[in-house]
C-alpha cells in the first residue's frame, strides 16, 4: 500500500481548526507554537477560537491552513504514518514543501502571511470572488466566462478534477460566469469562502511584490518526493520548474499523472538536502497571469524523511507495528531499535540505564520515529510484567520482541563463582523465557499474529574456553527458540534467533588484538560485524516478508560465520 499526503488550500478555513490535534499531540502542538513566535501573535487562537470573518482574511486563512495542515502532518509522522509523496492545492502546496523538508516551517508561515497580504492588497475585499462550477466542460466554462467578462476579468483558475473547475475574478463579473455556467447546464456554481480572486490575473501586483520575498528564503531539495500543481510533474531540481501552464493542467492532471510518478519515483534515488535559494519566478497562484509562490521545485526522492526510511517501491514495512527491544541501551540493541524506528516502527526501548535510554529515544525521534524508555530488569519477572503493561497501556498492542539483554562474566570453570554462572543464565536465558512469556498475552490478545527474534551467539553452537556460563545460556536460547516457534505457531505468531559471530560492541572491545586476529581470520568475510549488520537481519525478520519463517536459527558449521 502507499499513501500520498494531499494538502488542502484556501477555502478549508474553520474556527476550531487544529484545536483538537494541539490538544491530543504535543507534536501538533509544538507546531501552533512556533507559527506564534514567527508570526508575532498568537495565530493559535485565531484558528482555536476564530471569528470566522477574521479567520476568512487571506492574510490570516493562508497561515492558519499551513500550520493546521503540518500539526496535522506531525501527528501522523510521529506515529509511523508517512507518505510515499505529498503535494498540494495551491497554498497547500507549501504546507507539502514543509512536508517535503523543503521550507522550514517558521520560513513557510512567514511568508504565506506576506503572500495573503499582498494578495489582499491587490484586490481589496468585496471587490473579488471566486466560484466552483460543478459538472460542466472547460469550453462551456470559458465561453461562460467571456461572455460575461464586460471589461471586467473572469476567468478559470483551478481545474480541481472532473466535473469540478473554479473560476475566479472581479466579483461582479464572477456572479454573472455564475449564471451563465448554470444557465448552460451546470449543476451547481458554487461561491467560495475566500476574500480574494487567486489563480487569475489580477494578483500580479502580488507576484511582483512577493518575488523578492522569495528569493531570501533558503529552499532545499525535498526528502519525500513533492509533485507540483503546475504540470503535474515531480522534478529532480526545483530549478526546472516551468513558469506558466494553462490553467487546465493543475489538480486534474496531477491526479491523471499520478500512476506514472508513482512508477517513477522507485527508479530514482535522494540527493541529499543540498541547500539553495527561492524560485526565481514570484508568487503567481499556479497558472496564466498569475503564478504560485510556491514553486520551489524538487526532485523525486526515495529518500527518508529524516531518518525513517521511505522505501522506493513501498511504504515504511513496519508502520503501524510496536516493537520492544531489550538491552535497548547501546550496542546491537541499539542499532536494532533504531533499525525498526526507521522502518516505521514505535519502539519501547528496554534496559536499565535511564540515561543512555534517553539518549536513544532522542536519536531516534530526531530523525522522525518513535521512541519510548523503558526501565526495566528483564532478570525480574515483577520488572518484565510492569515493562510489558507500560508498553501496551502507552502504545496500544506489542507486535514484536527481539530478545537481545545479554551479559559476559567470562571464567575458567574451576575458578567460576556460583554468582558469576547463575548471572549469565538470568540475564541471557531466563530473560527469554520471562519477557517471551509477558508478551504472548497481548499478542494472543491481539489475534494478528507477532514476531519474536532472539538474539543468541555462535559461541552457543561451537563453545569458547572461559565462556562455558555465556556458552549454555545462548545454546539454551536456541533450544528455547525452536520449542517455543511449535507451541505457537498455529496463532501467527513466528519464533527465530539471530546469532552474532564476532560484532564490534562494548561487549567486545576487551579482546587482546591477537585474540581478535585470530576472530577475524575464521570469519569468512574477513572483517568484524557491526552492529548494524544484525539489525537489518532482525529487521527483515520482524517484517511480512519473513511471515512463513519460524524455528529457525544457527546451524553448527565448521568455520566460525559472520552471522547465521
């Protein structure tokens, strides 16, 4: 499935607006914000609380839509939604290019305000209009539009798609187009809620005056691919875009060139957010004689939106899942969370460092996913029924777990403390078994299956002198996987392990240099793994594409593997 965000333009407008979202979303929130301190009053309570004929100002609607539009856009964002592409109808175009990383939103906020201003100016109010005709042809239209034009200007401004075209002019001049598209078999001309006549001629002195404007703004190439509302084309650099089109080939031909972008967009890759400068053209609203500010014209991207990966061909994988990871806190947990984060993924991050936790969940919110700490023991089984309650109270349902808390206290058996083997078997083996068991319940619960990946070691088949405590449990890991994967298949639910050979962690970094080079010398890649390298293991494990895998895991071979 894919999903394009299309944002909405002036005539959206409602007291209330976005009052919900800021209350329920601190990201929405944030949002309404930051558009108060760059506009220099509060635009919060104009949307929140109105009235609606301050609200239907141009100067105060064109703000007022982008920054409901974008609380609206980071509500969804921080909870996994994302699109493959984004666009929008004429003002909401720059909400996209928002969307699109390519204006920064105290940028955007700013200058729609200016662009309604002198919008504004250019036709003071009650002097335009605009009108939806409702199921009739664009020649009918036109025709319409001459004949009652009588010096004045009135003309199509917006082909929103079939069956729908606004026109847009002298307000006079537009009530006469209004009778004379009925009168020839319109269903419907409907007058719009707007103060001014955009997408027509009579707004060039607005495209002068905002042309500079423009130019002081920083644009960059977007990191979602942005299709215009000019020609309907995703271009590789806002340079390229075209300066004028005809009126007709706006929404509808979006819509129409939709497929063919889509198509196109799996074929090209991100160039990354090279800074620039405005468009060079000003801000007509979209078309002849008048031309949207908004043109600020980026390339296809397949790219991630800061962080979290849009795949080319597809939507994030793991949008909409709730992944906990134990042993969250650095090394291969680490890099596993924030592998599924990216893949679209909210993550409940396990471990008992509350600082290093904390510093995760800002990494990986930073790039646009969705983190939450969890402090949690997994060697207590009180600590793991708490964690896993915390996580489906907080996020709603638990759909994977990846195993991966794990402990050295490395020995020679005969100089081995009770303590030192009975730690390793709590922490590595007996954790599986209580936080496997704790989250079963709500993935039974569920009835949509789930993914569970344990994270166990080869030291697990081959064995390693001074490791005989971390060598049983991580075999036990395995037995446990296999098991486990025949008791609950029939319910969807899948069972694997994942065992690292030798991964440059903490875990690792003691090692004599000769002992690593002889690590090294029987890994038949010849170098040390990352980190990395076991998350995207995991991370295809957890995903549909691995829904008929189950009970598999390491398998005893000769040479000491990479990863299995």
């Amino acid at each position: 499935m894919s999903i394009a965000f299309l944002f909405p333009g002036q005539g959206s407008q409602k007291a209330g607006m976005g009052q919900a979202l800021a209350a329920a979303f601190p990201e929405s929130r944030a949002v309404f914000e930051e558009a108060d301190r760059a506009l220099g009053f509060a635009l919060s309570d104009l949307c929140f609380q109105g009235p609606d004929e301050d609200l239907q100002l141009t100067s105060n609607t064109q703000p007022a839509i982008l920054a409901t539009s974008i609380a609206a856009y980071r509500a969804l964002a921080s909870r996994g939604v994302r699109p493959q592409w984004v666009a929008g109808h004429s003002l909401g175009e720059y909400s996209a290019l928002v969307a699109a990383g390519t204006l920064t939103l105290t940028d955007a906020v700013a200058v729609v305000r200016r662009r309604g201003q002198y919008m504004q100016e250019a036709v003071p109010v009650g002097e335009g209009a605009m009108a939806a005709i409702l199921m009739l042809d664009l020649p009918a239209i036109e025709q319409a539009c001459r004949e009652a034009a009588s010096g004045q200007v009135v003309a199509p401004a917006n082909m929103n798609g079939p069956g729908q075209v606004v026109i847009a002019g002298h307000k006079a001049a537009v009530e006469r187009a209004m009778e004379k598209c009925k009168a020839a078999g319109a269903k419907r001309a409907v007058a719009l809620p707007v103060s001014a006549p955009f997408h027509c001629s009579l707004m060039k002195p607005a495209q002068d005056r905002l042309e500079p404007e423009l130019r002081r703004i920083e644009f960059r190439d977007p990191v979602v691919p942005l299709m215009n509302n000019v020609d309907a084309a995703v271009r590789e650099d806002w340079r390229g875009m075209p300066r004028r089109t005809h009126p007709a080939g706006l929404v509808a031909g979006t819509l129409a060139a939709g497929r063919r972008a889509a198509g196109e967009r799996g074929r090209r890759h991100v160039r990354g957010g090279r800074p620039g400068r405005g468009p060079g053209r000003a801000g007509e609203e979209d078309r002849e004689g008048s031309a949207d500010a908004e043109r600020a014209r980026p390339r296809v991207t397949g790219g991630d939106a800061d962080g979290p990966r849009l795949e080319a061909g597809g939507l994030m994988p793991l949008v909409g899942k709730v992944s906990l990871v134990t042993g969250a806190s650095r090394g291969i947990g680490r890099a596993i969370a924030t592998a599924l984060a990216a893949d679209g993924a909210a993550v409940a991050l396990a471990a008992r460092d509350e600082a290093k936790l904390a510093e995760v969940v800002r990494e990986i919110e930073a790039k646009g996913g969705k983190a939450m700490p969890l402090v949690m023991n997994v060697a207590d089984a009180a600590s793991v029924e708490a964690g896993v309650a915390r996580v489906v109270e907080t996020l709603g349902r638990i759909d994977h777990l990846v195993n991966n808390a794990g402990i050295t206290r490395d020995n020679l058996l005969l100089r081995m403390k009770p303590e030192e083997w009975q730690d390793v078997i709590t922490t590595n083996l007996s954790s599986v078994y209580l936080c496997t068991q704790a989250v079963l319940r709500p993935m039974l619960k569920q009835k949509s299956g789930g993914r569970i990946v344990n994270v166990t070691s080869v030291v697990g088949l081959v064995g390693n002198a001074g490791q005989a405590n971390y060598a049983a449990s991580k075999a036990g890991v395995i037995g446990f996987t296999k098991s486990i994967a025949r008791e609950i298949a029939s319910r969807g639910i899948t069972v694997n392990a994942v065992a690292p050979g030798f991964i440059e962690t903490d875990m690792t970094h003691a090692m004599t240099e000769k002992a690593r080079e002889g690590m090294i010398g029987a890994i038949p890649l010849g170098r040390v793994g990352r980190p990395e390298d076991i998350a995207g293991v995991v991370a295809f494990l957890v995903s549909e594409s691995a829904a008929y895998i189950t009970g598999q895991g390491p398998r005893r071979r000769r040479r000491l593997p990479h990863v299995e």
